[in-house]
C-alpha cells in the first residue's frame, strides 16, 4: 500500500496487489475501509513489485524537485512561480505539485522521517533490479536524497 497514515484514516491509501483473484476478492473488504485506488498486479509478489517501482520513481521525482527548487533559489526565482509553472508544464510531477501540502517536503533526512523511508524504498528498488541492470540513476537518487538538508 501506499499513502500516510491520515490517507489509512480518511480511507484515501492506494494497494497495489499481487495474488489468487479469489484470495484478493475475499480481503476486499478490508481493502476498500482504508483506501481508494486498488491495483491488481498480477500473481503473489507483484503487488510489491509494483510498489517498489513506484516509490523508485517517487524518490527520483522527490530528489530532483528538491535540486531544481535549490537551483532556482541560487537564480533568485520566485519558487511558488517556479512550483506552479511546473504544475501545469512537461516538469509536472506529484512531489512538485503537491509540494506545498506534502508533510515532509522541506525535510532532511533523520532517521526515523519519511526522507529516510525514501531511502530505504530505493534500497529496496536496487534489490529488486533486473540481474545486469544499471544502477547508476537509483543509486545516484539514494544517495542525494540521504544527503537532502532541510529547506524552510
């Protein structure tokens, strides 16, 4: 699953799931009282495959919105303009547009905060990899976002 633990409260989570129809229509209901979006993956273990891939891309959306709202800073750009240009333009990604309403956007990284969850969650990606990938792009991901400082 995916989402807060206030998305689990207001029933707004999204699943991504992996097994036998009948096993994943049986716990539906359990499904449906805390979220929303709910995607069959396919056989038993796609449902965290799937998961995997996404906070992947998560942490690189994560990553490098934070770099770009630095660099605009150093231009001396106006980053609610900067942030709004990009909600509407082909930069358009959920961590920028959300930016101003997600919990840890301006975090750094601590041990027990959602920067550090990244961080695991890109671990995990690099375990899941195709044997022979290139892991060059998420380790690169993982390790700007372990050295994210905080923004205010």
């Amino acid at each position: 699953m995916s989402g807060a633990k206030i998305a689990a409260q207001e029933a707004r989570l999204s699943f991504m799931l992996g097994g036998d129809t009948a096993d994943l229509d049986a716990a539906q209901p359990l499904f449906k009282a805390m979220g929303k979006h709910f995607h069959r993956m396919g056989d038993y273990g796609a449902g965290m495959q799937a998961k995997v891939l996404n906070n992947l891309l998560a942490a690189s959306n994560t990553a490098m919105t934070r770099l770009v709202l630095d660099w605009a800073d150093d231009a001396g750009l106006d980053t609610s303009a900067l942030l709004d240009l990009i909600h509407t333009s082909s930069g358009q990604n959920w961590f920028a547009s959300g930016f101003n309403s997600i919990e840890f956007a301006r975090d750094g990284l601590e041990p027990d905060n959602t920067i550090a969850i990244l961080v695991k969650d890109v671990a995990s990606a690099l375990d899941a990899a195709p044997i022979g990938a290139d892991l060059s792009l998420p380790e690169t991901v993982q390790r700007t976002i372990a050295a994210l400082k905080p923004r205010s």
